[in-house]
C-alpha cells in the first residue's frame, strides 16, 4: 500500500489545503450550510413554536460552528480542543433530535427531513473522524 492509501482518511482530507481558521475546515463549512438551511426551513414554523423547536434547533446548529471555532483556538491543548470537539458533536447529535421532533409534528416534510438528517449525520462523521486522530489539527507546543 502506498504511503498516501496508509493515512489516516482526515489527513488526505485537508493535506492539499493551508487550513488558517476553523472556517477553512470542510466540517465548519458543511455544519455552517445545515445551520443556514435549518434557520431559512424554520422561519415557516407556527408562531407558538417560536421559544421551542425553532430557538432550539437554530441554537444547536449554530452552536455546531462555535463550537468548532472555540476548538480550533484551544488545539495548542488535545483535551481543549478534543473537549469542544465533543461539545461540537453533541450539538449536532442535538439538532438531529430536534430534527425528528419537526417531522414529526408537521413542520419537516419527510424528504426534508431526510435530506436535513443526511447533513447532520455526515457533520457527525466528520467530526467523529477529528475526534479520533485530533492530532493533524494540534499545534506544535515547540513553536
């Protein structure tokens, strides 16, 4: 096996890229559209849900990419980054919830519903692969 097919998935990923901000990451990018879509889906939601499943699913979403930011400005310390990683991927495991909840009362067609969940999932596994080899994502202490 060549030397590119031995690493890790993550690293192939963003090997051709300069990565300067957590925005430059696919996973922000990608966490970032789902929140937009969610937020743009939402505004049609009845009134009386306004402090309930909307408030709440348009802050976990969006809580996906700050939590992401807060990440990548901690990576000088694996158990910092590593911890707002997790927190990042419990707010998308959050939006999921919320997702299902809108399908199933009314809100969420179930194709919408599919195509959004497909998203967040896909953002999970993004982030699950950060959270299993976080170390290309570290600084160098000796800088």
């Amino acid at each position: 096996m060549s030397e590119i097919g031995r690493r890790p998935l993550i690293m192939r990923m963003y090997s051709k890229m300069q990565i300067k901000s957590a925005k430059d990451l696919r996973v922000y990018q990608k966490a970032y559209a789902l929140a937009m879509e969610i937020f743009r889906i939402s505004r049609q939601w009845p009134p009386e849900e306004k402090y309930a499943l909307t408030g709440q699913i348009r802050r976990s979403s969006r809580s996906v990419c700050s939590n992401l930011q807060e990440a990548w400005a901690k990576r000088r310390y694996e158990a910092h980054f590593v911890n707002k990683l997790t927190d990042a991927d419990g707010e998308n495991s959050e939006t999921d919830t919320w997702l299902d909840f809108a399908k199933d009362c009314g809100y969420l067609s179930p194709e919408d519903h599919t195509h959004l969940t497909t998203e967040c999932r896909s953002v999970g596994a993004m982030l699950g692969s950060m959270l299993n080899n976080p170390h290309p994502f570290l600084l160098d202490k000796t800088r």
